[in-house]
C-alpha cells in the first residue's frame, strides 16, 4: 500500500456521492472538497455510537429530498413498508434532528446521553458515558452513582441487588465512568474528558462465570481485560506491569491460591462478585482477601446473608473494616437480641429490643449497601413468579428403611449421647463408654486407619448419617454402592444398604445398584417425589410448559434421565462434566427450541450465570440446607425477559429429615429479612440458632435424627392445619388441597378418585378442560401437604391483602382498619387462623380482579391469570 492510499485509509468516511436527480444536477449538490478521483470507500461495520457520529458529522452534505422522513412512529418488528410510505405524509426535518429521530429507532431504555457522576462544574467530570447510559435501565443507574458516592469517599460496600437485576452492568459502567471508557472510543475523545490515569482492578468471581465477566466486558466498554487464570498467569503479570492490562479477572480458587502474588500490587478497585463466598472468616480465600492493598472494595451479591448473622458482619467487615464495630460488639448488640427476639414465645421486652436493634442495623446498613428487590424494580416488565413447596408421602418400602436407619448403632448413639452411662459412672454416654462405635455400620470405615477413634467422636458421625437419610429421601438406589467408588467404599456401602433394606433386599433388586436396569431404576413405585414429579410432569407436558428440573446429586439426575426417557420426553441436561464451552449453546438451544421439554441441571453446575427464560416451571428435587442455593436455581428462569410466569415445585419428602431442612430454611431466610431488610417476620420457632438453651425443634443432634413420620411437622408449626381443623372441621391428613395450584389440570371422566373426592369444576373457555379440586389427602398424587413459601416466610405479604380488604369504601364502614400499633405485631392466633383466608383472598385477586377481566379472558381465549400478567406486563401509553 502506498503512503498516499495509506493515508486516504485513515480518512473519516465523509465523502458520499449524491443520488441521481431528474430535476437537477448541478454540482452544488456535491459537497465541497469533493475528489471525483479518489475511489469511495464504504463505511466500516461498527458500534451504533460511532454511525451516529458520523451520521451528525454528515447531515449538512445530504441533499434535502433524503431528510424526509414519516410522521409515523419507527416499527422495527414491521418489514420495509415501502408500498406503506407512499401514502403516508412526508415532512423536512432539520439535519440535526435527523440523528436523535434515527436513534429513537433503537432505544428502549433511555436517551442517548452521558450520566453525569460527579458534581456540576466539577473538572473533570465523571460520567458514564452515552452509550453506556442509554442502555441501563433506572435501577441500574442509581446502583451506578450509589458505587461512585462510596469511591468517591474512599469506601467499600456491598451492591446486593436480586439475582438477574444487572449486578455486572452496574459495576462496569461505574468502572467505565471511573476511568472514562465507553463502548466507543471516539466518544471520549470526541467529549474531550480526560481522565487522570489510575490503577488497574481486581476482579475475583466464581470461576463459572470469568467468561461472562469478559464477554460483558467486550459488549459495554473498550478496557484492556485480561483473566488471570490457568496456565498464562505470568504473562497477565507482566502485561500489568507493562500497562498492557487495565482490569484482571480471576477466580476465588487462583486468588486462593495465587493471592501472595496479586495481593503485592496497588490496586485501584477491588470487586468480589458472589461476594457471600466470602461469609467463612475464618477460611484462607477470607483471610487472602483481607490482605489486598486497597480501600475501595465492593461486593456484590444477591443473597447478603445465608445462614447466620454473624456471616453478615463478615462480609461487612471485608469491604468497610470496622464498619460495624468489632466482632464481639456485633454479637452483643445486634446478633444474640435479633436472635432471641425471634423466639416464638420470647417475652415482650426481648421482642421490643430487638425491633429497635433491627432498625438501627438497618440504618448502619444502607450507608454502605444498596439492595433492590425484581419487585422493586422490574416487577413491571416481568411475568411474575409462585414459589411452591409441595411435601410427597414416602413410599411404604421409603419408610421402612427410613426407621431401620434411624435404628442403627451409629445413630442411636448420637441420639443417646446426652443420656448417663450404662457403666454406673457420672458421665455422659458420649464421654465414656459410648464415645466409639465399634458395632457400627459407619463408624468402622471411617475409623479403618485409627480403631481408637478420632477426638471428635462420636460427633464425626453426624454428617456422613445426614447425607445416608437425605439420600433414603431421594431415591433408595442412592444408598447402594456406585461403580465409580473405590473398592472400601463400595464394600461399606453395600454392608449399609444390606442393613437398613432387610428383609425388602429383593424388592429393591439386592444391595448393588441397578446400573444395567434401565426399567427399574425409571419405576416410580418405590420412590415417593419421583411418583408426584411423574404425574405432574404428565400435566405440564400436555399444557406445553417447558421444565427446568434441578438435583444436587449427580446420580439422582442420572435416575431422572432415565424416567424422562423413559416417559418419551426431549430433554438437554447439564452438569459438572460439561465442558464450559457447550454450556451456552445447550441453553440457547433450549431456549430456541420448542421441542425441547426438560433442561436437567446440577444445581452446584447451573445455579450460577445460566438464563434459561423459556421455561416457566422450575422442580427442585432436593432441598438444601442453605436456602440461597435453593433461590439461585430458582432464579435461573425467573429473570428479565422471561416469556412466562414462572411456578417453582419445591419437592420434600414429609416425615423425613428433608422437612426439618425446609425448616431451617425458613427460619434462615427470616433473619435474613430481619437483619438486612428490617422487615417483620412471623415467630415460628422456639429454636435459637447456637444457643444450647434453646435449641427447640429445629436445632441440636437429637432433633436431626428425630423420627418424623407420625406426624406433619412443617404443617404443625406453621399452624395452617391446626386453625383449619377448627374452623373446616378437618383434622389433619384431611386439608384441602387444590390441583389447579399445582398445576394439575385433570378431566373428570379420568378422574380416577372422583368416588372419593368432592369435585368443584369450573368451565376453562380456552380449551374446555376442567379444573378440579380434589379433597382429601390426594392419595393419587402423593402429596400430603403444600403451601407458598412466600406465604410462610413474609408475613407481610399475607397482611397486605387484608389491609387492602379493610381499608377498600366497602368495608370502610363496616370494619375500620386496626391502627397501624395493632398491625406491627399480630398475635401468634391471629396469623395462623388468617393463613387460610389470606392466602384464598389473594388466589382470588390474581384470577378475578373484576367480571370485565374475567369476560375479556374469554374473548381472547386464555386462562385470567394470564391475562392479568399480560396486562400487568405492558408499560402504561
């Protein structure tokens, strides 16, 4: 290339030659500096930003006939319309309004212009540029100036919007405003804002989703990215020291390991992103951070608090160190009074202090965290979500092992531990001859190396007995040896399963597993969630739904890929062996394919950075002890841009340990709004988390491996069965339970306990089916007990319909709503014996908010919910 024709290259594309006219062609049409020698060029393919430029640059050299344009709006889903403008009204525009009309085309979030971070007149100014701007939406940006309030006081928090509210696009484009990169850069220097330079940023996220974080990287701004992790390590570093690199991204195990190396240079900015990994202070990934050379540092997180309140000044105290006093003036003033304030039958004195320690830590909070709910936000533009927890009868053959396991040597010495020794000495059981389970079934193979025991004995038992009856819950193929064990473990596993099958070995096809048995392990007899998962997938998969069906246990999933094929569905599945580059596709794909029916996921493998929007029913087959687990998998279709509302089946086993873990979860996921949000939560428990005193019903060793069979645990608790009795005159194996909230939609004549059951049918325009309710237990089915977590968890949402009842001109009159002092607290009676009530007034708002609705719905032929969605989900003209 000759320097002429390389310098010609360099040239903006300003030269574009005028169409032909049939009514003139003087040369005043063509721009002035006009080459007729200089071959054209076309304009290079580039950012949207960088055409609108030009396009302002260009306007004054377009000939009047080409800026005309229709009064009628933009329609970008419409074809051209060429045969269409012809008898539309044409108009001239101004060349400068040409650009903001053209531009109006492709925005659907905000105008085209920067965001101005800094104070007016302040030089330079900090602004997240244009093209950055133009596409957050109004949560995003107020997330963007609250991270720059705290740089630019030179302190650390937390961004702890819901999971699916843009954690990441918020962090980089305060990132871009910081340091003054766009998606453009022409316009920074067009804007003529030069920015002083500054360090580079740290970046450390799970390593499932370091991808994502330069993929967005790439799509919103132009920094320097490099991911340090994997085998090039030392050339990021050396790179960083040569300013090659402006942000490192890397993950919590290289940082853990590999922190020593990073935690030596200056950084500017420190983001943790899934920053609740972070909540163990006494873990080495903890410790590595806290030694990171920098002050500015920001957590984001969807889930603040998981477990503990102590986990919540942890996290704190890693990105504003001493925000929150010391860690023993935390305990004493806000974590042991919110605790004990908790307790159901606490005193009035303990529940008065702990409103006002909640308000205040509320107070402390929201100086250094920022937490939106999709509610808040973008409620509006979605379709919404139910959380349903639906408790399944085991199977006879399920019970049974479950007893003999709980009647094991090694669990009846956890149970006994407390109780005074056999031998006649003063000690405990666990403290003298008991210590040690020699008869045992566990003990021994963990103890193989050290007869004598460990000094943790017998408490090493606990853990290895909870995963044996979680895993009796699930399936009863789960307790039997795997193939992929070494040879101990399998001859452990088999002596185990020998133990607690019993005189039911051959019902079960012996103590190995059924590897080669396709129809058996696909049988739904023996295993109550896969019965009730079988006949509900029968419903969604006649409807058309489309099911993302989540399982911690890679060999649970195997079992449930064999019923699914078994049952004729298309299905996709990912897991831990799934390579990370195949992952995104099998999303896509499913997403874009309606035949594909069933995306089964590992929920340690998809909980994070999957958006699997297609799909509106979400199966949780096994609960987890933490319940942000269960959230995240949860999250993983109910985000922005889902198509449908989405229903989440939350399956327990009832009467087996899997209750007791619902339990906590409750408990968990009410301090938690507590703590971080200061909301009011109904008092459930008598349990106080590490509090020996009152360990309740939830807490310590015995209530773990408590038999549970006799009775409807949660239901008793929560105290919905017990009001109903009263009132319906039910007892308790005898609570109605409606099919349309599970998603059943059954036919009478094929009703097969139509005999047994009192039948209310209603008329479905759409599609003339029926909808019935079936009472008593569902026996079918083999659902015994269901509810809305919702329901459970924030009391507040039960009490909202009321007020809005009462305070609605009808009832003004009649029933005068109850001051808001009598509203704060309502009484343990009063709360149970609404439940009821609550929870039918607010079925009944969703489905008939009016007759018009209900008369609209079967004109357009659809069910009324989901034209109530439907109109929800439109923005306002």
């Amino acid at each position: 290339m000759s320097l002429n024709a390389f310098k010609e290259a360099l040239k903006s594309c300003k030269t574009t030659l005028p169409r032909p006219s049939s009514q003139s062609s003087s040369s005043s049409q063509i721009p002035s500096g006009f080459d007729p020698s200089i071959p054209l060029r076309k304009p290079p393919k580039t950012s949207l930003s960088r055409q609108l430029l030009r396009l302002h640059e260009d306007a004054d050299f377009l000939p009047p006939n080409e800026l005309k344009i229709s009064k009628s709006e933009p329609n970008l889903n419409a074809g051209s319309g060429n045969d269409k403008s012809h008898h539309e009204k044409e108009t001239e525009i101004r060349p400068r309004d040409f650009k903001l009309e053209s531009f109006r085309s492709f925005d659907h979030t905000g105008p085209y212009e920067p965001l101005l971070l800094s104070l007016p007149g302040e030089i330079p100014a900090v602004q997240v540029p244009a093209s950055i701007n133009s596409r957050l939406l109004e949560h995003q940006r107020e997330g963007v100036k609250f991270l720059f309030n705290l740089y630019k006081n030179n302190h650390g928090g937390i961004l702890g919007d819901d999971m699916g509210l843009g954690k990441t696009i918020q962090a980089i484009a305060f990132l871009a405003a910081v340091f003054g990169k766009g998606s453009d850069p022409d316009l920074t220097s067009y804007k003529g804002n030069r920015v002083e330079k500054k360090g580079p940023v740290l970046i450390i996220s799970p390593s499932s989703v370091i991808l994502n974080w330069e993929s967005e990287f790439s799509n919103w701004s132009t920094f320097k990215v490099a991911i340090y992790h994997g085998a090039n390590r030392d050339l990021v570093i050396d790179k960083l020291k040569a300013d090659g690199v402006e942000i490192i991204i890397t993950s919590f195990d290289t940082f853990r390991i590999q922190g020593s190396i990073l935690s030596d240079i200056q950084w500017e900015i420190l983001i943790i992103d899934e920053a609740h990994r972070l909540k163990n202070e006494k873990a080495k990934l903890y410790t590595a951070v806290m030694e990171i050379r920098t002050l500015k540092r920001y957590g984001l997180t969807g889930t603040v608090m998981q477990n503990k309140i102590m986990e919540l000044f942890n996290l704190f105290d890693l990105v504003v160190p001493g925000g929150l006093g010391t860690r023993e003036h935390f305990r004493e003033f806000y974590d042991e009074p919110l605790k004990h304030g908790q307790r159901s039958s606490a005193p009035q004195r303990f529940v008065q202090i702990a409103d006002e320690r909640k308000q205040h830590l509320v107070s402390v909070l929201r100086k250094y965290m920022l937490r939106r709910t999709k509610d808040e936000t973008i409620g509006h533009l979605m379709m919404g979500k139910e959380d349903n927890v639906v408790f399944c009868a085991m199977s006879e053959l399920q019970k049974r092992v479950y007893q003999r396991t709980l009647q094991l040597p090694d669990i009846q010495c956890l149970i006994n531990k407390d109780l005074p020794c056999s031998c006649g000495s003063p000690l405990k059981q666990f403290e003298c001859c008991k210590r040690t389970v020699p008869n045992g079934v566990i003990w021994p193979y963990l103890h193989k190396d050290n007869p004598d025991g460990c000094d943790s004995c017998p408490f090493c038992l606990v853990l290895p007995c909870l995963v044996k009856l979680q895993q009796i819950s699930n399936h009863l193929e789960l307790i039997k040896p795997s193939p992929k064990d070494d040879q101990d473990k399998q001859t452990k596993d088999a002596e185990f399963s020998s133990a607690v099958f019993s005189n039911d070995i051959d019902l079960v096809g012996g103590s190995t597993m059924q590897s080669g048995s396709f129809m058996g392990l696909s049988d739904v007899r023996h295993c109550g969630k896969m019965r009730a998962l079988e006949k509900l997938m029968n419903s969604w998969i006649s409807m058309g739904d489309k099911i993302l069906l989540f399982s911690y246990s890679v060999r649970m999933l195997d079992i449930l890929e064999k019923l699914i094929i078994r049952k004729g569905y298309s299905f996709s599945r990912l897991d831990g062996s799934t390579p990370t580059s195949l992952r995104q596709s099998l999303v896509d794909d499913f997403n874009s394919s309606p035949s594909k029916q069933v995306f089964l996921i590992s929920t340690r493998a998809g909980g994070l950075g999957l958006n699997l929007v297609s799909a509106n029913r979400v199966v949780i087959f096994d609960p987890n002890w933490n319940p942000a687990q269960d959230l995240q998998a949860q999250d993983r279709s109910f985000r922005y841009g889902q198509k449908r509302h989405v229903t989440v089946f939350r399956l327990l086993s009832a009467g087996s340990l899997e209750e007791l873990v619902y339990s906590r979860q409750v408990y968990k996921q009410q301090l938690s709004n507590i703590a971080v949000a200061g909301k009011m939560e109904k008092r459930y428990f008598e349990g106080v988390q590490d509090c020996k005193e009152f360990q309740g019903e939830l807490f310590g060793i015995c209530n773990l491996f408590r038999d549970l069979s006799d009775k409807l645990f949660t239901s008793d608790i929560v105290g919905v069965h017990d009001k109903q009795g009263n009132e319906h005159n039910q007892d308790h194996q005898s609570a109605e339970l409606d099919l349309t909230e599970l998603g059943i939609y059954a036919d009478p004549p094929h009703q097969e306990t139509a005999s047994t059951s009192s039948v209310e049918s209603e008329t479905n325009d759409s599609n003339n089916r029926r909808k019935t309710r079936v009472n008593p237990t569902l026996e079918d089915l083999g659902v015994v007990y269901a509810h809305r977590n919702e329901d459970i968890v924030n009391v507040r949402s039960r009490f909202a319909v009321k007020e809005k009842r009462n305070s609605s001109p009808k009832n003004d009159e009649k029933q005068p709503s109850p001051p808001p002092e009598e509203r704060k607290e309502p009484d343990d009676e009063a709360v149970a014996v609404g439940v009821e009530e609550d929870s039918q007034v607010s079925d009944a708002s969703k489905k008939r908010k009016s007759d018009h609705s209900s008369l609209l719905a079967v004109l357009m032929g659809m069910d009324e919910e989901e034209l109530n969605k439907l109109l929800l989900s439109q923005p306002p003209p």
